[in-house]
C-alpha cells in the first residue's frame, strides 16, 4: 500500500505541471480516500490562484474524482 501511496504521489505531482514560475507557488496539504477497498492519502499539490483553502478544495476534489479519489479535508496551504 505504501508503495502505491508513493506512486500516486509522483504521478499526481507530474499531472499537475509543477515548473518554475514567477511568482510563489501556493501549495495544498490535503487527506483523501478510495472505497472499496479503502484507501487513505496524505498528499500536498501545487494550486494555481489564490491561496485559500476554498480554492484548494475546489481544485483538488475536481482532480482527484478523476483519480477515484474523494478529498476528505484540505489540511492547509502556503505560499512557497
């Protein structure tokens, strides 16, 4: 399980285009599961936009569903 923690890790990473740019990136600290059966994730991703947690919540559910993922909490973000 620890390695598909990992890998998952490593692709969402890759899918979510982290380059350099400009400006500090905001970063989303996140927990969520798969069903059936269950599977609990601790990740962080990149976020575009504000920093908020709102739009770390929106960002996230919307990527993670198409993983068959469903995102249980934004624990925080931060400008990096």
């Amino acid at each position: 399980m620890t390695r598909n923690i990992l890998t998952l890790s490593i692709v969402f990473l890759m899918a979510t285009g982290l380059t350099a740019t400009a400006q500090a990136a905001c970063v989303a600290e996140y927990k969520a599961k798969r069903d059936n059966p269950l599977e609990l994730y601790y990740n962080v991703a990149q976020i575009s936009g504000p920093c908020t947690k709102a739009n770390a919540r929106a960002q996230l559910q919307a990527q993670l569903a198409r993983q068959g993922l469903t995102l249980l909490k934004v624990l925080s973000v931060r400008n990096q």
